[in-house]
C-alpha cells in the first residue's frame, strides 16, 4: 500500500528518537517535501504539526527552535492559500507557543509577545468563555513558562 499522510506524520514524530538533531530534522524536511510530491495525496497541517513536535524534542533550549517553528507556521500560512487544508489549527498554534517557551532566545520580548500574540488567536477561536475547545492545558503551560 502507499504511505498516507498519517504515515508522514508518525514517521516525522518517530525520528525524534535519532541521536543526531539535525540529522533528524534534515531528514523530516525531506519526508514532508516527499509527501508534497504525492499527488494522490492531500497535504496535511498534522504533518506540519509532527515537524514543529520533532523540532520541540529535537531542539530543546536552542535560540533556533523560535525561529524554525516560525518559519514552518509562515509556510503553512502561505500554502493555506491554495490549500485551505494547511490551515494552521489550534495544535498548530499551541506547538509554537511550545516552542516559543523551550527556546533560548536574548529577545525575551519578542518571543513572548509571539506567544501571546497566538495565545489570543486561540482565545477568538473559542465559541464561548466555557469552551475549550482551542486552549488546552498544554497552552496556558506554556505560555506561562
């Protein structure tokens, strides 16, 4: 059978066990690239998410987590464009304040204003002030770290 996107995802999320972060995220780089070239296949945020997760474990506490996790959500805004189906979603958004929290940056500001910036686009997806539908606990975690 061929892979699926689901396939993609769980192969991206395994590689955070290889010992060579680079290596790991060259290689989720090229299995999401991979995917992309599929044409059987619809492309899918929870691919993306699995590279933002893999860059979380892989690049604890380096000032490049920020900056990748970023760029992989400004892609993913791009690419929403003609595919409505890489519209960043709540996991999205909460990955990234995940990474905005285990990076170590000198730009603290920066960084936290990012956080809190995505923190208020998970509060406006919210239907109600009992809702939880997008802010989970892992959020407020870490946006409070």
């Amino acid at each position: 059978p061929l892979p699926t996107t689901q396939s993609f995802e769980y192969t991206i999320l395994a590689l955070a066990s290889m010992k060579d972060a680079e290596q790991a995220i060259a290689e989720a780089n090229r299995l999401v690239r991979l995917m992309e070239a599929q044409e059987y296949l619809e492309p899918s945020v929870t691919v993306y998410n699995a590279l933002i997760e893999l860059c979380c474990k892989t690049m604890f506490i380096t000032p490049e987590l920020f900056d990748k996790a970023i760029n992989i959500l400004e892609t993913l805004k791009e690419k929403s464009i003609s595919h409505p189906q890489l519209t960043p979603n709540a996991e999205t958004l909460s990955l990234v304040i995940k990474a905005c929290s285990l990076s170590e940056r000198e730009d603290h500001e920066h960084v936290l204003k990012t956080a809190t910036d995505l923190f208020s686009q998970l509060v406006a997806k919210e239907t109600d002030e009992k809702s939880a539908v997008a802010l989970t606990d892992s959020c407020y975690f870490h946006l409070m770290k």
